[in-house]
C-alpha cells in the first residue's frame, strides 16, 4: 500500500471518529434535555426516550473508537456495554452508591437496575446503527 493510500485512510477514519464524537454530543444533549427540561412529556416518555437516547450514545462512542470496524459488531460492543453498565445496578458498595445518588452517578450509572432500561437502551442502539447505515449508504450516493 502507498503512502497517499495510508494517508487518505487515515484521514478517512479521523472524520468518521470526529462525526460520530459530534453525533454522541448532539445525542447527549438531547436525551438530557429529554429527562432535565421541563418539555411536558409524559414520565415514561422522558424516562425510556432518555434511555434511547443512551443507548444511541453508546453506539457513537463506541464507532468513534472504531469506525472501521463493522458497524454490526460495533452494535454488539455497545451492547454488551449497556448491558454492563445496568448490571453494575446489581452491585452495591457505600462508595458507589453515594456516586449514584449525585446527578453525575444517576445519569452515568443509574440507580435501579431494570430490564425495560436494557431494552430501551438495544433500541437506542438499534435506531443508531439504522441511521449509521443510512447515512453510510447516503454519503456514498453523494460521492459518485
């Protein structure tokens, strides 16, 4: 392989890290502002809408690291991901449940471990590697 072939793949790889860093940005903001401002939506919209959210998240971090990995496997990272982060809920020292009461451990960790949060959090993921895809697939049309 040249170096203008190693260098443009580079290159490749550094603005799909970027893009999916700023994509976990916006989708930060988002799912808090889903659970922190007061939108008037119904309690299990904000609660399982952020979840979504967290999950979509997770997808973009996990794709920022490795954006050249296939994104079906990335899907399964963040997953097991998620599905450790609520486990950690089952778990409980002083140390960490004084964490978890701060605004910081709630939203990084959560409280209560609840199998409707993991679903939520596979459909996140789930949504997040459809539009991967979509955009993927959209970005390459525009290419041609």
């Amino acid at each position: 392989m040249s170096d203008d072939s190693i260098h443009a793949i580079g290159l490749r790889l550094a603005r799909w890290r970027a893009s999916y860093a700023l994509a976990a940005i916006g989708i930060m903001v988002a799912g808090l502002s889903i659970r922190c401002v007061r939108l008037g939506l119904p309690w299990t919209v904000a609660k399982y809408g952020g979840s979504i959210f967290w999950g979509m998240m997770v997808y973009c971090i996990v794709s920022a690291a490795n954006p050249d990995v296939p994104r079906s496997q990335r899907a399964m990272i963040a997953c097991v991901a998620a599905v450790l982060v609520e486990s950690i809920r089952l778990f409980h020292a002083t140390w960490l449940d004084d964490f978890r009461i701060t605004l910081a451990g709630a939203l990084l960790l959560g409280r209560i471990f609840s199998v409707w949060n993991i679903a939520a959090y596979a459909t996140g993921i789930a949504v997040a590697l459809w539009l991967d895809g979509v955009i993927r697939l959209w970005r390459h049309q525009c290419t041609r």
